[in-house]
C-alpha cells in the first residue's frame, strides 16, 4: 500500500509512545525521521544531536569542509561565532560515516578540559584527556596541549601513529615556522586536518602561508613564489589569485556577515580625571631625560592603569639606584588610584557579573585587593596560571565571585557566555585584541545583550589612545573584521608594533598624535577604497 505523509500531519508525540505494530506505522516512524535528516540539510549525524541546532553560517561551513574541502580546513571564523561546533560536527559526521575513528586533539592547557567536555556532553563523541599514566594509543579519541605532545617520548609515539584526524585549536601559535610547534605538527600525519583560529594573521602574511601549508601542502606554492604573489597584488589591487587559492581551504566568517541573529552590543565609556597629585605625577614623567620618548609613554600608560604597574616598571629597571629611589618615594605618597576607585564605584552600581581586562599584572593584583576592601569577591586569572587553577577561576567565578579580573595573555580561549557585562580597564594598541577580549562573552550562546565599558582618564594618553585608536577606526564597525586584510594590502606587518615604533621615534604627545593620525587616516582610506570597489564587483 503507498503511503504519503505530510511532515505537517504527522503527530510525533503518537509515534514516540504507540507500539510499531503494523507496517502502514513503521513507515510513518522512518519517513519522519528521514524529514527531520532532511530538515538537518542532509549531514546525517545531525539525526544523533537532537539537541544541537546549528546556526546558518555553521551549516555552511560544515558543508564546505566536508564537500569541497574533504576534511582538510583552516576554520577561521571571529571569536565568538562557535568554531568548536563546526568542528566537532564535522567529526561527528566522518565518524558517522566510518572515515574516523583514531583522532587526535592538541589545545593549549587551559581548554582540555573544556574540549573533552563539549565533545563528550554536545557531540556523545567518547573523548579523553591524556594523562601520563596511559600511552596515547590507549584511547581512540585524544585531547591533549600541545606543550604535552610535542616533548619526548610522547612526540614520537605520535610520529609513528597515523591519524584518522588532527584538529588544532588556537592554531596561531603555529605562525612561526622555525618553532618547535611548528615542526612537530607539520610532520603529524592525518587524513582530515582541522585548524581553528580566529586571527589566522595576527601580525604578517606569511603567517597564513605556514597553516595553510599543514593544511594543504603546496597549495600556495612554494615560499618564494607566495612571497613574489603578494608582492604582485600589493601593486595591483585588482589581483586576488592569493584570497582565491586561500578560500578553497580557509573559512572566515564574520559577524558582520552572518544572517544569524546576535544579541546587542552597548558601548559606553566612563571618563575620569586624575587627582591633582596624580596628574601633576603624570605632567613630571614628561620630563624624565630618556633617549626616547617611548620610556616616559610606557610610564604614563602605566600609571593611567594603576600606581603598582608603574612602580614595578621603575623598581626594574636600569635607572641609577638615587634616581630610582626618587620616583618610586613619588608613587608611593600618592592616593589611591582614581580610575581604580571609580571602578569599584561602578561594579558596586552593576550588582551584576563583570569582567575587567587590565594589560598588567600589578593592577591585577591592586583592582583585587581594592575590590577585597569594598567587599566584592573577584578571582584572577592570567596566563601564568596552571591549568587546574584557571578552572577553578571560572567555575569561581561563575558559581561565587561577582568579578573576573583578566589579562589578555590568560583571556585565551575563555568562554564566559553567563556574564554580560565587561570593563576594559586598560585599552590595547591593538584593536584586535579588543575584539578577542569581547568574544569571550559575545559569542555563541549569549542570551542576553553584552555591556562594553572603557575607563578613560581625561586629558591623558588613555583618552588619546580611545580618540586616536578607537574611534578613528570605528572599532565596533566592519572595520575591524577587515582589519587584518587591510594591513596586509598595505605592507604593515603589525599595527600594534607600528604604533610602538612611532611612539619609539616620536619626540612629543603631539608629534605622536600627528603620526598616528596619519597612519589610521591611510587604513581608513584603504577602508573606503575595498567598500568601493565590493560594491562595484
């Protein structure tokens, strides 16, 4: 008897409780699965991850990888959008299909844990940390740091091993190819590769040739030839033979881009003065007699963060013993920091969750002592830290603490969707650092709409860096996801370093103002220059 149903007829609840007692009722029960695959856009694993609903820019992905890349990519989506899903669907669907089953995992430390956790609980893929006390072939499925896997004898008990798959998160750290890193994982050998990273160039070009050459070996050619490619497009801007070759194996999405509904992001800044003692202290760093101006810059961004940072940096370095003794008595007659006592003012207000990023570790220290002494209970959390003890930071945090006081060095891969609420203490030079900084709480699974804050002392380098850096570029615009690309097209190696090196040379603020003015006036042309010509493309 032929049978035909309509998805919208079928009664689901009936079909999960009645007994399959007859044939006609089988065949309800299989074509209603065979919809739901469907509804899942044809990757058959989704049928065993009722739980899981991707997202359309994830969808997509996960089709590219498996369709056109076969299984070997560099996912390279901003933070945020959930790289961690893509891949783990990815290798869901190849173990489905019996193409994987031996599978190694190398994360730095800190995210083992939350690997083995996400692929056991989201994906039911029966993953393992490695502990000393097994060998490596002990499990199928691997998740290890790579800090672990690349010393002996472990390196070469996985040499000897050919994997199913290789996955790498946080694949930056392999940009430098005279690296230990490096060396060890482009001689793994696997099937399937995936490489996850959000800045696949944090600082030149070059970095993208060395991930996609333990992707796909040979693909950008050799390195002279990639090296005179780039020289060629960077004289025609009409070339893109380099993005063409680059996209059969890398996938970037961007939140800009998505269709995905996000939830909101709202900027405020929080402007501050100095005390008087404070801003004279400021005024007098001017007139320290370095050879360069770069020495008293450095010390005024750090006594706008706190009067710890700047301490430390005096106490250590290579003044004359009187000279030192001199400034660090200065630092240590002044008050309390106003910026710092004008964020304890401002968490106390939230009542909420928060994070603070600071640049330094001494103000890490201060901000949690002063929170200590207003009665709100923070944690810490750097990259000196073990891994044990950052998870225990976070779950701290989450369960406990109302403040989370990071450094960029330790944010790295933090996932902190239960808080919406986060203060940048002390802004970067680097724009994209921001970005990471907010990904870790706008991302994937935020319900609610995340709070940004920047504390800002008035008439210092802070609030130039805010008007100069910041607002210049319009960082929370598409600039920023087309940052890297744009600084590539012009030559600049590193903005961050471009920076540096015109604070280094410059002889004044103002002179420095002038340079840096120029610099973000070119990126924003080249800017305006690629909406123009997308637009006519």
């Amino acid at each position: 008897m032929s049978l035909i149903i309509d998805a919208q007829e079928l009664n689901e609840e009936s079909l999960n409780h009645d007994q399959l007692s007859d044939w006609d009722t089988f065949k309800q029960a299989y074509q209603l699965s065979q919809i739901k695959t469907n509804h899942k856009n044809d990757i058959s694993c989704m049928q065993y991850l009722p739980n899981l609903t991707l997202m359309p820019h994830q969808l997509d992905a996960v089709k590219k990888v498996l369709h056109q890349m076969h299984g070997r990519a560099i996912l390279a989506d901003e933070v945020g959008l959930g790289k961690t899903i893509e891949a783990g669907v990815i290798l869901k669907e190849l173990m489905v299909k019996n193409l994987v089953k031996k599978v190694l995992i190398l994360v730095p430390s800190s995210l083992i844990r939350q690997w083995e956790t996400e692929l056991q609980q989201t994906f039911y893929i029966p993953a393992r940390a490695k502990h000393r006390s097994y060998p490596w072939q002990a499990y199928d499925i691997v998740v290890s740091s790579i800090d672990l896997a690349k010393k002996e004898p472990h390196s070469s008990e996985i040499l000897n091993e050919e994997y199913d798959m290789l996955i790498i998160d946080e694949a930056h750290r392999l940009k430098n190819p005279k690296t230990r890193n490096y060396q060890f994982v482009s001689q793994i050998k696997s099937t399937y590769c995936l490489l996850l990273t959000a800045t696949p160039i944090q600082n030149k070009i070059d970095e993208i040739y060395y991930l996609m050459s333990i992707v796909r070996p040979g693909l950008l050619g050799d390195k002279t030839s990639f090296k005179k490619t780039v020289r060629q497009e960077r004289q025609n801007s009409d070339s893109q033979a380099i993005q063409t070759l680059v996209k059969q194996s890398m996938i970037r999405n961007r939140r800009s881009e998505t269709t995905s509904e996000w939830t909101g992001r709202e900027i405020e800044t929080i402007h501050v003065d100095f005390t008087e003692e404070e801003f004279e202290f400021y005024q007098e760093l001017e007139a320290i007699n370095t050879p360069h101006s770069f020495t008293t810059l450095t010390l005024q961004r750090e006594i706008c963060s706190s009067r710890e940072a700047c301490y430390q940096s005096i106490k250590q370095s290579k003044w004359n013993d009187e000279v030192k003794k001199e400034w660090m008595s200065k630092i240590e007659r002044l008050p309390h920091h106003a910026k710092a006592l004008k964020t304890v003012e401002f968490v106390k207000s939230l009542n909420e969750k928060c994070i603070i990023f600071t640049e330094y570790k001494s103000t890490q220290i201060y901000l949690q002592w002063l929170l200590h002494q207003n009665g709100i209970f923070s944690v810490t959390y750097n990259g000196d830290f073990r891994k044990s003890k950052k998870e225990w930071m976070v779950q701290l945090f989450k369960n406990k603490a109302q403040v989370l006081i990071a450094t960029d060095a330790g944010g790295e891969g933090l996932n902190l969707q239960f808080c919406h609420h986060m203060i940048h203490y002390d802004l970067p030079w680097n724009p994209m650092k921001l970005e990471q900084r907010i990904g870790r709480i706008h991302r994937f699974g935020q319900e609610k709409d995340v709070n940004i804050y920047y504390t800002v002392l008035n008439n210092t380098i802070d609030q130039r860096i805010l008007n100069l850096l910041y607002n210049k570029l319009d960082l929370f615009k598409d600039v920023i996801g087309e940052l890297d690309q744009i600084l590539s097209s012009l030559g600049i190696q590193s903005l961050e370093n471009e920076i540096e090196e015109i604070m280094y040379e410059s002889q004044s603020e103002k002179e420095v103002s002038i340079k840096v003015d120029h610099l973000l006036s070119v990126i924003s042309d080249s800017h305006v220059e690629r909406d123009i010509a997308n637009e006519s493309s």
